[in-house]
C-alpha cells in the first residue's frame, strides 16, 4: 500500500471511530451489535474500532445492568465513554443551545426559558408511561428510560431511600448557563416516582454525578 492509500485508510478509520463515539455519546453505553445495527458496520468493524478506543482510554467496557428478571447467560457487555472520551467532543452544539435559550429569555422572559425545559422532559415522560410497567420499581424504570438517553444511571439504595445516580449529563454545560433544566428534571422525578424527591448534586455545579435523594415511602398511620 502507498503512502498516500494508507493515509486515506487511516482518514476513514478515525472518521468510523468518531462515528462509533458520537453513537454512544448520543444514545448512551451500547452493545457491538447495538453499534453495528445503528451504524450500517459489521460487528467485526466495529468490535476492531471499539478495542481502538478503549486502549486509547476513551471508552471502557462495562457489564450490562438488567433490571428486573435476568435469563439465562451472562449479560451482554457493553462499551461506555470515559471522561476523557468525552471531553474530545467539542460543545458548539452546547454553544449554540446557551445563545438560543439566551435569546429565548430576552424575547419571552424567564417563564419561556422554564416551560421550554419542561418541554425538553416530554420524552423522557412518555417512554416511562410506555414501559415503566415492566420493571419491579418506578424507580428502575426510571433508570432505564435515563440509560437509554445517555445519563448512566444507577440506583443506590440507603438508610432513607434510594439515591438514583446520573454519571453522565449530555446537556451539562447548558444546565450550567440555565438550571431551570436541572429544576424540570427534579420536577418529572417527583411526578414519575411519585415522591418529594431532592436533588443533592449536579454535574452542571461541579460535582461528580447528579444525584437524586428518593426517599421511602410515608406509611400512613391508621386512625383507630
């Protein structure tokens, strides 16, 4: 191969790797075969490019959490950005979200800004009424719908409840500029699960994961 068709091999192979990425950025830990389907590629590409990434330190291979019921055979593994994947991603799509908003504030006021954020929960809303049904708990459902929309979610159970940890927050520098995002995403929490939750940390503040406090359910008292 000439030096000139080897550079054009290489060309293509980080443009597949940046597709591969930018998948996983938008939709969250996937499976070979989810990235093969969802890219057009066979799983051996793409299994090639995924160990690329991963001994570049940009992706890591996780084992796929199952809520619920598991069947038989060991779970499926999946592959999710690291922080430094992510951060080779730059944020004009973030830059222009802030202006957009910015001038959505100044046209229509404060209001405009919340009711679009609350808006921007609509999705999430409706694949929770959709499927929460199949899992043992709103709170696992919850989860998921959060998985599949690239939070990284996990539940951590505590003396008082159960914490529910986003690793990953697509929107977080946006989140940043306007909380009323952050404030939508508590307030579908707590319709959804049916609970005063609280949020204790957030990524667009600094932290390392947004976590979210549910606390046990309030046992009424009978009156006799």
């Amino acid at each position: 191969m000439t030096e000139p068709q080897q550079s054009v091999v290489e060309a293509d192979d980080a443009s597949t790797r940046d597709r591969v990425a930018r998948s996983i950025l938008e939709h969250g830990p996937s499976t070979a075969a989810d990235l093969a389907e969802r890219l057009g590629l066979t799983p051996a590409a793409v299994r090639r490019h995924l160990g690329v990434l991963t001994d570049a330190g940009h992706l890591e291979p996780r084992e796929q959490r199952v809520y619920g019921q598991r069947g038989r055979g060991r779970p499926a593994k999946v592959f999710a950005l690291t922080d430094p994947g992510r951060e080779t991603f730059h944020h004009a799509y973030d830059d222009l979200a802030i202006r957009a908003l910015g001038f959505l504030r100044a046209e229509g006021g404060d209001q405009a800004v919340a009711d679009f954020a609350e808006q921007t929960m609509d999705e999430v809303r409706r694949r929770f009424l959709a499927d929460g049904a199949e899992y043992a708990t709103p709170a696992e459902a919850l989860a998921e719908v959060l998985n599949e929309r690239g939070h990284v979610a996990s539940l951590l159970p505590v003396a008082t409840g159960t914490q529910l940890c986003q690793h990953h927050c697509p929107v977080s520098h946006v989140a940043r500029e306007f909380p009323e995002l952050c404030a939508a995403e508590t307030k579908l929490f707590s319709e959804l699960l049916g609970s005063h939750v609280q949020r204790i940390a957030t990524i667009a503040h600094g932290d390392g994961v947004c976590t979210t406090h549910i606390p046990h359910p309030v046992e009424r008292k009978k009156v006799t």
